[in-house]
C-alpha cells in the first residue's frame, strides 16, 4: 500500500487535469473545478472505447452551502432490502477491492490531498490501482469510505474502473484491510452525475452507518476539454 505521502501531488493529467478540491474533510465542487481527478486516456489516432455508462442518472439538483451542487438524496445511498446494518469495524486501511460483477481485483494506495486543497489520484503510470481517501472513513468503518480510480490511461488503455458503470443494485465490493478482515458491501445505487453537479454530501458527507462511495469518470468525452462530462458514483452499504 502506498502512504498518502508517497503519493505524487501534480495536479492529474491525461484525458483531462481538472481536479476536485477538498476542504479538510470534505470535498467542494465548484464550476471552475469540475472535474473528480479520475483520469482519461491522452490523445489516440483511433477512438477509445466508451466505458459502460449506469442507467440511472443523477435527480434533481438543490443548492446547498456555498452555493455547491448536491442532489435530491431519496435513493442515493440509501439502503435497499436491509435491515439493521452490521456492525461497523474499527479503523484500518484498505489494502485491495474486488468486484467480481466486473472483473476488478485491484490493489489500493491511501490519497491524500496536494498543496492546492485538490484530492489526489493514484499516478497515471499506476492507473490499475485504486485509491483511498484516506482523511475520510476507512471501509467499514461508520462513515462514507471513498475509493477513487481512473477509467482510462494513455498507457494502460481500460483502466481500474472502467467498467465500473455497469454495475447495478445488489451486486458486491470487497475491500480487504490491513488487519486482516475484509468488509463486504451491496451496491444501493449506481449514479451518473455532471461534474458541475458533483453530489458532494452524498459523497463525501457524515453518514450513520458504514457506507462505500467508488468513482470514476464517465459520460461523453468532451474532445475540447479533454475531459469526460459526468462522474459515476456508486453507493453501497456494508453487509458483512
């Protein structure tokens, strides 16, 4: 695993460079930083192949503080079919993630944030790996664990998350930590947001129980901007 201090703090480059920025804890989204880190493959003669896109998209948008964007929360992040949540482990890194639905067995690094309040991404050379935002919760712990992951790289071409808006409600996440458990999660919801809207409390907010936010980049590829238009958010709950 590598430490947040390991971790390089250049703003992200390839298909796009228009990071997050984060205020200790929390993440604010505004319109001259749209963009989630998650990085895209650089300039090819042909055409990348477009990532599977989630069905559901984001809902309404209402204004929250500081006039960031977040979304109407009825459906993301909450729940579906469980009952009372498992109870929730003490604090330990994560050292890998899997997702059997798409294939993802991955190693994961801890993330910080630069100099310049913007979140960090694991390096483009590293573009397999995911990343932990380690000032947040860790997984299983009570709270909104965050994993982040490219979706395309100019070296790698498909990258951790590529596939990762195909997941749909009740498929798993494992993420394997460092003392040894492993935290199961069921996927609630998988969303698609403009990253003008990025749903910042949804994200990266308090929560009650232990909570697993993964995302990446997705959308059209907006070849002006070099970047992707829209962040997929998957939101799931720990079972186990």
């Amino acid at each position: 695993m590598v430490r947040s201090s390991d971790v390089t703090t250049t703003r992200a480059g390839g298909r796009h460079g228009k990071p997050w920025r984060a205020a200790g804890a929390a993440v604010v989204v505004t319109m001259a930083m749209i963009g989630a880190g998650m990085i895209g493959a650089g300039l090819k003669t042909t055409p990348p192949p477009r990532p599977p896109q989630p069905l559901a998209q984001a809902g309404p948008e209402v204004t929250g503080p500081a006039g960031t964007a977040t979304a109407v929360p009825p459906l993301d992040g909450q729940p579906v079919g469980q009952g009372d949540a498992p109870a929730a482990l003490v604090r330990s890194a994560p050292t890998s993630i899997e997702i059997p639905r798409i294939g993802v067995d991955a190693t994961i690094m801890s993330l910080g944030t630069n100099p310049d309040g913007t979140v960090q991404v694991p390096p483009l050379d590293q573009a397999d790996q995911a990343g932990w935002y380690e000032p947040g919760a860790s997984p299983g712990e009570t709270g909104n664990a965050v994993i982040v992951g490219h979706v395309d790289s100019a070296k790698l071409g498909p990258a951790v998350f590529f596939d990762l808006g195909a997941l749909t409600p009740g498929d798993t996440v494992t993420v394997r930590r460092a003392d040894g458990r492993a935290a199961t999660f069921k996927v609630d919801s998988v969303k698609s947001y403009p990253k003008t809207a990025f749903p910042t409390e949804l994200v990266y907010g308090p929560s009650d129980r232990p909570s697993l936010r993964v995302v990446t980049c997705g959308g059209q590829f907006d070849e002006a901007a070099k970047s992707y238009q829209d962040n997929v958010v998957v939101f799931a709950s720990l079972v186990g």
